[in-house]
C-alpha cells in the first residue's frame, strides 16, 4: 500500500461514480495514519493484547561506569531519554523505580575509541537484550560536550527502540494468545454521512474485503478486541478551469481499541465532480473498501505489535545476567 504524507492522490477519482477505479487511484495518506510506536503505552486494552507488551516507562538511571564526570553523564541520561520520547517511547532520566524496565548504559574504550552499550533490563535486573551505539574518539567523548552527547543520543534511540519492539514481538510469540496466534475481533459500526448509498455500499464492501483470514468482523461489541466506525464528508469545491464544479470527499475510517481508545485512523481523500455520488456509488464503494481494509489490518498489527519481528537471536543475551541498578 503506497503511502504519501498529507499530499493528494496521483491519480483523481473518476467523473462518473460507476465508472472502474484504479486501486493505485486510492492512497491512504501516510500522515493520517496515527498509531503508537515501540514500546509506548497503548492503555491497558492493548496491552492484554499482547500479554507480555513491556510497560509503559523506561527509566535511564545516570550511568556510573561512563568514562566522563559525572555531570556529563547525567547529561548522557538526560539526553537519551529525549531521543528516545522522539521515537515515541516514554523514557525518563531518573533513577530506577520498583516494576519498570530500565537502560543501563555504559562506555568501553577500545582501541581509542569509546562504544557506548546499552543493556535493556526487566524489572528483575536481568539483561533482556544489549545494543551497542556508534563509536566516539575518546578524546571527543571525554569532554562531555553537549553536542557529542547529543548526537550520540540520537544514534542510540532508533537503535533502542528498534531492540524495544523486538522485545514486545518475541514475548508475543511464545504467548499462544497473543494476536500473534489469532485473528482480532473486530466490530464494524457502519458509516455516516455519505450521499446516496455511500453508506450501504461502503459498509457491505468494506465487511467483505476485511474477511481475508487476518482479521474477523463481529456483529457487537461484545468481547471485540477493536472496533471500527467510518465517517464521509462532502464539501463543495472550486469551479474548476472548464467550468465543472468540484466536490471534496473526505473518508475516515477509525479503530478504537477496547477500551474506547483510538489505534489509529485512515484518512482518503479526493476531489470529485460535484453530485457524482449523490446516487450509486458502484466500484467506486468496492476500491475505497478494499483500500480501507487493508489500512485497518496495518494499523490493528501495528498498534498491537502482531507485525513486528522478534529479536535476532544475537541480541538476546544467552544466559541473563543479573545487573545492579544505577544510582541517579
């Protein structure tokens, strides 16, 4: 599925609602499609989805073996952990607290240069996986200068997260409950607001596209892992060049976990010639449909972690090793 950020289709829809529509014509637009990153906190819904999903804060103790003063160090802390919230993860420098996970971080001079390593560590102190960031000239890194820090949190973070969601799928996968072993439940409320029969063609093409085995729609709410509703909205447009006049259609199709709370929403729009779709929608209700399912399945695997690949094995350290909290 091609996406684009906030920009409108390569491809505009067909004058005549009836008439064939291309699929690549319908893009979900990259920059409407909001859902949680790595290891953020989706609320408590979610994560009984996924069962073992890490919790919600990452605390970034100061590092103690660190190859710097220690002011300079605490600015390391500091530093990552605002790397880390640009990769939408909750992290906060502060000293270790009862039931989080934590980073330990540490330097290692080899051969004149300074490797910062990164272990990711359960609440029990153990090692669940180590990263290792970029190295720094270890005349650079002894300074403690605000921008070497910096840059070296900004290395760190996508390498971090990246290990955070391996983690989250690897649990996943050893847990025969998780979504990464079932269909999610899926209750679709219908759709509002289109002109015509925008609204039953839309719904009735939407429930059959979204029956590919991924996913299984439901009809209640009852017990339904997510639910997702649609909203159309008309505008009039300009007149245009030849004296046509031209409507916008806006398609929103969005997915609330559980607990009310949104996964994420696929947005389509378009320019259209006005009243086309004041009657039979046709193909036209089929293509958005098609395109809309599949932007649903994305962000129901994205927002519960059922799509992300589990650690490589050389990640995941062996035989855990117990470490001691460091003091902030």
């Amino acid at each position: 599925m091609r996406a684009e950020p906030h920009s409108r289709p390569a491809y505009p829809w067909p004058a005549r609602a009836a008439a064939t529509l291309p699929l690549a014509a319908l893009l979900l637009l990259g920059g409407c499609l909001s859902m949680p990153g790595p290891f953020s906190n989706p609320g408590r819904e979610a994560s009984a989805l996924a069962r073992n999903a890490p919790p919600a804060r990452l605390d970034i103790p100061t590092p103690t073996e660190s190859l710097m003063p220690e002011a300079a160090a605490r600015q390391w802390a500091q530093a990552t952990a605002a790397a880390l919230l640009g990769q939408t993860i909750p992290a906060m420098a502060q000293p270790t607290r009862r039931g989080d996970w934590w980073l330990n971080m540490h330097a290692e001079l080899r051969d004149g240069l300074v490797v910062p390593v990164y272990r990711v560590m359960t609440p029990a102190n153990q090692v669940r996986a180590t990263q290792e960031g970029a190295p720094v000239p270890a005349a650079q890194w002894a300074s403690g200068q605000a921008p070497v820090l910096n840059a070296t949190a900004q290395d760190a973070a996508p390498r971090i997260a990246s290990v955070l969601t391996g983690i989250q799928a690897d649990d996943m996968e050893k847990d025969p409950h998780s979504l990464k072993h079932r269909a999610a439940r899926v209750y679709f409320s219908g759709v509002t607001g289109a002109p015509g029969d925008g609204n039953t063609s839309l719904a009735q093409a939407f429930a059959a596209s979204f029956r590919d085995g991924t996913d299984t729609i439901q009809n209640s709410a009852d017990n339904a892992d997510f639910t997702v509703t649609c909203t159309v909205r008309i505008t009039d447009g300009p007149h245009g060049t030849t004296g046509h006049p031209q409507q916008h259609i806006e398609i929103v199709w969005r997915v609330q976990d559980k607990a009310g709370k949104e996964a994420g929403a696929a947005t389509q729009l378009h320019d259209i010639a006005a009243h086309s779709l004041d009657g039979y929608w046709g193909d036209v209700a089929v293509a958005a449909a098609q395109e809309a399912a599949g932007g649903v399945h994305q962000i129901i695997g994205r927002y519960s972690g059922r799509d992300n690949a589990p650690l490589p094995p050389a990640t995941v350290p062996a035989t855990p090793a117990a470490a001691t909290p460091a003091k902030g």
